[in-house]
C-alpha cells in the first residue's frame, strides 16, 4: 500500500529551479577545473582547485537534501500537535527523513559558504596584493577557519539531545525545528569573515596601476563576498518576516549557486578573456596555473615563500637580484616599479 504524500508545499516550479541551478552550478565548476586541467594537469592543484571540487560536492548532496526535504516536508513544517495527529505511521517515517535531510542541507550549505570563502583566500594568496598586508591575510584565514568551526558547533550543539533535530511526534522545541540560533549564528559570522577578507584588497585596489583585465577577474572576486554577504542579510530578512521553509531553501539554492559562479569566475576569466581581447599571448604558458602572469616562463618556486606567508628553509630557490616571485606556482617576474607594489600581480596581462 502506498503511503499518502506528506509534501507540504504546493510549488510546482521548486524541483525545476532547484536542479536549473544545480545545473547552472556544475557546469561552472567543470568548466573551471577543465581550464586547471589544461594549464597544470592534475599534479599542480593548488588548494583553490581542491576547495573548487569539495565545494561542488557538498553543493550536490544539498540539492538532493533539499529535494527530499520538500517531497517529505520537516518538523518545520508539522510543528504542531494538531498537524501531527492527522499523520499516519509511514507518514511520520517520512516526515522524520525530511527532517534529517533539512539538517544535511544545513552541514552542507555551510561547507559550501566556508569553502568558497577558502577559495577567495587561496586565490588571493596568488595575488601580490596580500603582501603588504599579511598580518591582516592571517587573521582573515584564521578567523575564518575558526567562524567554521564555530558554526558548526552551533549546528551540533545547538539542538539536545540530537536526536530531537528530526522528531516529530511529540513536536520537539523550536530550537530543533526552526533553528533560529543557527540563522543567526551563520548571517553574523559569515557577514564578519566575509569583511575581514574584502577588507584585504579593497584599499589598494583602485590605487594600483594594472591591466583592465587583471583589475576585472580583481573585482569579480571581490563581489563573491559582498553578494555573500547581501544573500544572508536576505535570508535573515525572510526568516524574520516569516516566509516559507519552500522559499528559503530556493534562495539557498540561488545564494551558493551565485556564490559558486563569481568565485569561479577569476578563473575562468582566463579563459574567457580572449574572446573579447584578441591576442593570443594573453594566456598564462602552459604547466603554469591559470592565475599566473601571462607571458613569463613557470618555475618551480614555492608560491607563498616570497610573502612570508611560509616558513623559509634552506632549500628555497636563490633568485637574481632585481626580480620577485609570483604567488602562483613560481612565476618569476620582474621587479615592480617601486611606487606601485614591490612585486607582480598573478592576473596581469600584457597590455
């Protein structure tokens, strides 16, 4: 005997949505990692195409939770004792699946938005500009990795005994169903990492003296953060005013989709700048990374020794007076004019 369905919401356009920018999603990422792939191969990933993949990954278990979550509904939305009761057996089974993948879909929408931080500072990292401000680069990365823990301890700890994070029947406490706490928790601390880490390039951005392009994938990367930020001013906003777990998790889609396209995009703007620019030696030599500037010979230098960003050792490369090393994968450039920046930066193309 079938069970009767306990999808709550009528919205017949949510599936569709969801998975259009699932789809959307993935194929950013793919084509990302193919320009990797074409520049490096897989020996040479740095920790930003590594994050790339992490990051996809937990973006197509949440589509999926976030599928079931609306065929099954939650203890969101079976919140009272009056709409519990009306419930069958199998009906709870699938009400208490649906629970639990709503708290999967929060595990993984976290990942996705700590890990896309990740790649902003890995990739920024590449970008000469964080040498002059290292000690405010640590304490981003740190903070960083810190308000991740953080968040998911509140995700663990926020609703006890666990188990009561997907009971139905009787209704458990708000804490375990709607789970404000961690709304607030997430729109705080990722509003916080995110302008920590803006907070790193933007005053020096328009002061620099660099190619349209490179100053273009700049800006790209930089309003991954501020959309970020926007998106969970947003979705605070919806919880406040009481909209529908149905709209919500379609704006999570939306939010890490978007997320997903502007921190890729640096990437891919080697890619696509050719298109509109053509010239042919405005890509990055082959066995270089895609955010290595263009046009030089790819050595193997460590790529962050030059910024002290890592400890130096003995068998750090000497190099020739007058020349400094890419933050990419040792990228060897000549010096920089002394009033502009005392060394290169990775996305700039020869004018």
């Amino acid at each position: 005997m079938t069970c009767p369905s306990t999808q709550y919401h009528n919205d017949s356009t949510y599936v569709p949505e969801m998975w259009t920018w699932f789809s959307i999603g993935t194929l950013v990422t793919i084509l990302r990692l193919a320009v990797t792939f074409r520049q490096v191969g897989c020996g040479k990933w740095q920790g930003d195409d590594i994050l790339a993949l992490v990051v996809w990954m937990c973006f197509a278990c949440k589509s999926i939770a976030l599928t079931m979550v609306f065929k099954y509904g939650t203890n969101m939305d079976y919140y009272s004792a009056e709409a519990v009761a009306i419930l069958g057996s199998c009906q709870l089974d699938q009400v208490v699946t649906g629970s639990k993948m709503e708290l999967v879909a929060w595990y993984a929408y976290c990942s996705i938005i700590w890990g896309l931080k990740g790649m902003v500072l890995f990739i920024l990292a590449r970008f000469r500009l964080v040498c002059d401000r290292i000690w405010l680069f640590r304490t981003a990365a740190v903070m960083t990795g810190v308000s991740y823990a953080a968040m998911f301890l509140a995700l663990c700890l926020g609703c006890l005994p666990y188990r009561e994070n997907w009971q139905v029947d009787p209704p458990p406490p708000s804490t375990c169903s709607f789970r404000m706490h961690d709304v607030y928790v997430s729109a705080i601390l990722n509003v916080t990492t995110d302008l920590l880490i803006l907070a790193i390039p933007l005053p020096i951005l328009w002061k620099i003296r660099v190619g349209l392009g490179k100053k273009i994938g700049l800006i790209l990367l930089l309003c991954s953060g501020i959309f970020v930020m926007a998106a969970a001013l947003i979705r605070f906003g919806f919880v406040q005013t009481g909209s529908t777990s149905s709209n919500l998790n379609k704006w999570c889609q939306r939010e890490t989709t978007i997320g997903i396209i502007v921190v890729n995009m640096p990437i891919l703007w080697t890619w696509i700048k050719p298109l509109f620019i053509s010239r042919a030696s405005m890509l990055p030599a082959r066995g270089c990374h895609p955010l290595s500037v263009v046009n030089m010979p790819c050595q193997e230098t460590p790529p962050l020794y030059k910024c002290g960003l890592l400890p130096s050792t003995s068998d750090a490369p000497k190099l020739p007076h007058g020349t400094g090393a890419s933050l990419d994968r040792g990228v060897t450039t000549p010096a920089a004019k002394p009033h502009i920046l005392s060394t290169v930066h990775p996305l700039d193309a020869s004018e």
